[in-house]
C-alpha cells in the first residue's frame, strides 16, 4: 500500500463519523501522546527503565503505526499531500546532507 492509499483509507474511516477530523491541536496534542507512548517502549526494551514484572510486552510496531496513523490524519485534515511532501524531503536531504556522512563503499 502506498501512501496516498493509505490517505485515501485513513480518509474513509473518518468520514463515517460526524466528527470527522480532530482540529489540528487536538492532532499535534494526539501525536505527542503517540509518541510518548512509543518512547516508554523503546525505554523499557533498549533504555535503563525495565517493566515491572507484571506488565505485559508492548509492540513497538503498533506504536509507530498510531503514529503514522496521526499523521495521516493530520495531513489529511490539512489537505497536505504526503507523497509529495516525502518527495520533497528526500530530495532536502538528499542534497543538502549528500556529503555529511560517510557512505559505504560500493562493492
């Protein structure tokens, strides 16, 4: 699936709801908790904050598709492309950190 499909399905869950989009502060506040979410995760598996004993596991790749899911919604709310907003990022990066890191040797 590719991100447009993915707008484009984001899309058909929120317009069966009156409420349609969440304004975006509601999103940005939505994202922030998304990605704390994602960071308790990642501290408790990588970092120096272990689980309680009790605690069930928790699924790093769900956290990083709330956000996703987030995002779409907002660029959705916004009616923000994000294929081509993708387009344009890689191409900042790709030029304006071509030479900042050291490549791999090619064969």
């Amino acid at each position: 699936m590719d991100i447009k499909e993915m707008q484009q399905e984001v899309d058909r869950y929120i317009s069966q709801y009156e409420e349609g989009y969440f304004h975006p502060m509601t999103l940005v506040a939505r994202l922030a908790e998304e990605v704390g979410e994602l960071a308790r995760e990642v501290n408790h598996r990588f970092g120096e904050k272990p689980k309680k004993p009790d605690e069930p596991p928790g699924d790093l790749a769900l956290e990083l598709a709330d956000i996703l899911f987030i995002i779409i919604c907002y660029a959705n709310s916004l009616n923000i492309d994000l294929e081509e907003a993708f387009r344009r990022v890689m191409n900042k990066y790709n030029s304006r950190d071509a030479n900042r890191w050291t490549k791999k040797s090619e064969g």
